[in-house]
C-alpha cells in the first residue's frame, strides 16, 4: 500500500498559515510539496513568528504548518527565476500560491504564464480578497475576515463586547478548502489533460462559513444574535451548564436525546413536561430550562456527569488547552506523534486528522531553508556550476 497521495507533485509559493496549512494536509498523504522560499527575505516569514522556537529560522510556529514538505529557494523577483519555475512546472501537477489577490499575475504563477510549459499544470491561488475587484491587491488576515464577515457579532456573551474565535480559523478553513478545489482540478487535469487556474479567497470561504445563519437572514431577515452559555441559536439545551466544579456542555441537538438526559439526572418527568417537551417549548423556556439544569448538574462534579451521561448523551468538559491535549482520550486515539528533530531529538506535533487504515503515518519535521534546492535542481537536468552561478546570481 501507498499513500493515496503518492506520486502528487506541488510547487508551493505559500507562506505564513493558510497556505502551508493547506498544502500540510496534502504532504500528510504522501503530496510532494515542493516549498519555494524566497532566500533575499529569509524564506517563509512564518519561520520567524516566536516566541518559540528550536533553532534559528525554525520556530513552533512553522513547524506547525510545514512538515512532510520540502524546501526550495528561488527569488521569484529576480527575472532569471522565470526559467527555473517553468523548469520545474515541467514535472509538476499543480502550483499553489497564497498570496496578495494581485501578485500572482505579477510573479508569472497563472495558467496563463505556466500552461505553455505544462498544459497539464492547475494553478491554485489562495488570496484574501480574490485575483480580481477592487479588493484585489488589499493585504488581509483572518481576524479581518471574522470581522467583516459577522462572526464577532455572533461570539461571546450577549452584554460584551465584540470577540473573534479563539483560533484562526477562517485561515485554517481556507487552507482546507483551497486544497480541495486543487485536488479537484489535478483530477480533471489527469482525465482531460488540460489545467486550469483554481480560485478560493479568505473572505468567501468566511462568508461561505455563515451558512444557515446567512439562509435564515436571506430568506426571512431572520438576524442571529449572540446568546448566553455560548448556547445554539434554536435548539435547547445545547449550551453550556454549571456543575458543582466547573461547566458542562450538553447538546441535545436530536429530540431522542432529551428524555435520555431527563432519566440519567433523575427528572423524567421533565421528558413529557409540557415546558420542556419538544424544541420549541424548550426553546421559549430557556431561561427556565437553564436555571432548572444548573441545580441538578451543581450537585455533582464534572467528572461524575461524564461518567455517567458519556456516550449516550452528547457531552464534553469544557477544557483547556493543556487539559485538552493531556487528555487520555488524545493519548489513546493517537492524535500526537513525535518526530525525530536534529536539534531537539524528537518534538511532538498533532497528527494528521485523515487516517489511512493499513498505512503508516508519514511521520516528518518542517524543512531547513533550501534544503532540497540542489537536489531538485538536479532532478530537472541543472549541474553543480549552473546551480552555483544562480545561486550567486541571487536567484537561489
């Protein structure tokens, strides 16, 4: 058996987080991601985002979102790097870029540039606004998009202020997304032999994450607003309830799960009560709801609850970070792997999410600057004295 990315090609103009955390899941499945670093700014700005790091140029940070790749420098500034891109092209099924929406075109990454050279090549391009409007060349970032997309009025407590997600998510997602749309066009491309440029922005994909929130105001003018307990927009008790030690989060986000919550805290007639019934008298009755559960979840610890409602009623502790990863459970289901690190020994880092049964995980670290440069080169035919002038050239 084989990865079932085995034998894929990417070249990789991608920095920061959304891009590499893409093309990550990709190199997880065996992708070659082929990581071009630009050697006059220091590579990918991401392996200087602190305030940990392992060594020089080799933060947290970009381990994070670079392992399993490899790394090539090539200034894609410098006019004579042309030829070497489309060198590479040549073997290649996709190039990737999560750059500025205008500096795609300007750097020669569209079909239009690279299709001549391998008319079989995608051109996938993650940008924060799209390639093309008047938002084309505006720098943007997640907390941005959250922003401007409504998610700020949707997180948090009713009577505080504005609140982002606690993670980035809208990168995290776009990364995601904008792969998928690359793999979708490497399949056409290897059916039909023609590529194709693939587009996906930070801003849509943060659009596109309001989903029935967004057909709930477009179709009734119907505006979501935030609600205590970090609680569901209209389906109740799916929030978060005090116990005698901290929180609980319960979701009885079926009807089926009600009354088996009723029975397991001692209340079944709260099954068949007519405030509590079906969702929505339970949903008029919130308030009421909430200050009945907080009562009878605050006479016993959090750990008791999971003890005795886990796994047949949807519950979860409300941890952490560290609690979150020390959990058992993240030991036991074999989400943190260690690799070896030529500084450290070995690091621990998350797991790739996309399990292959049957398949070892390709268990790697991020790469050094340029370090698969002269290798690559050799690949598509450069010898040591063509690679020696481009390199002092400031090419490589």
């Amino acid at each position: 058996m084989s990865l079932p990315l085995t034998g894929v090609r990417i070249i990789a103009v991608e920095q920061y987080g959304a891009g590499p955390f893409g093309t990550q899941q990709l190199a997880d499945l065996g992708a070659e991601i082929i990581k071009i670093e630009n050697p006059a700014e220091g590579g990918d700005v991401g392996r200087l985002v602190g305030p940990h790091y392992f060594g020089p140029g080799d933060s947290h940070f970009f381990e994070a979102f670079n392992r399993n790749k490899k790394s090539l420098t090539l200034n894609l500034k410098h006019p004579e790097s042309r030829a070497v891109l489309a060198d590479l092209v040549k073997s290649a099924d996709a190039t990737f870029d999560n750059l500025r929406g205008d500096l795609a075109e300007k750097l020669g990454l569209t079909y239009a540039d690279l299709g001549a050279h391998n008319p079989r090549i995608v051109c996938g391009h993650l940008s924060a606004y799209g390639r093309s409007g008047p938002r084309a060349a505006w720098p943007g970032y997640d907390y941005l998009m959250q922003a401007e997309a409504g998610y700020l009025s949707v997180t948090g407590e009713p009577d505080g202020p504005p609140a982002r997600f606690g993670l980035s998510i809208v990168d995290l997602m776009t990364g995601i997304t904008a792969v998928t749309g690359l793999l979708a066009g490497i399949i056409d491309a290897r059916a039909n032999g023609k590529g194709r440029d693939i587009d996906v922005s930070l801003f849509d994909v943060a659009l596109t994450n309001l989903n029935y929130v967004a057909a709930w105001y477009l179709n009734e003018g119907a505006m979501v607003k935030r609600e205590p307990r970090s609680a569901h927009p209209s389906l109740t008790p799916s929030q978060l309830y005090r116990t005698k030690d901290g929180w609980l989060f319960v979701m009885c986000n079926k009807e089926k799960f009600w009354p088996e919550l009723a029975r397991a805290i001692g209340k079944p007639e709260w099954a068949t009560h007519p405030d509590y019934a079906d969702y929505k008298v339970r949903l008029a009755n919130r308030e009421q709801l909430t200050r009945d559960l907080d009562a009878v979840l605050g006479t016993a610890s959090t750990a008791e609850w999971l003890e005795r409602l886990a796994g047949t009623v949807p519950v979860a502790p409300v941890y952490d970070v560290a609690q979150a990863l020390e959990n058992p459970f993240v030991q036991e289901h074999g989400c943190i792997m260690e690799a070896p690190h030529p500084a450290r020994g070995s690091i621990r880092t998350l797991a790739s999410p996309i399990r292959c049964p049957g398949e070892a995980e390709k268990v790697g670290i991020a790469p050094t600057l340029g370090q698969h440069t002269r290798d690559l080169l050799h690949e598509v035919g450069y010898d040591e004295d063509r690679i020696d002038q481009l390199s002092r050239s400031g090419v490589l």
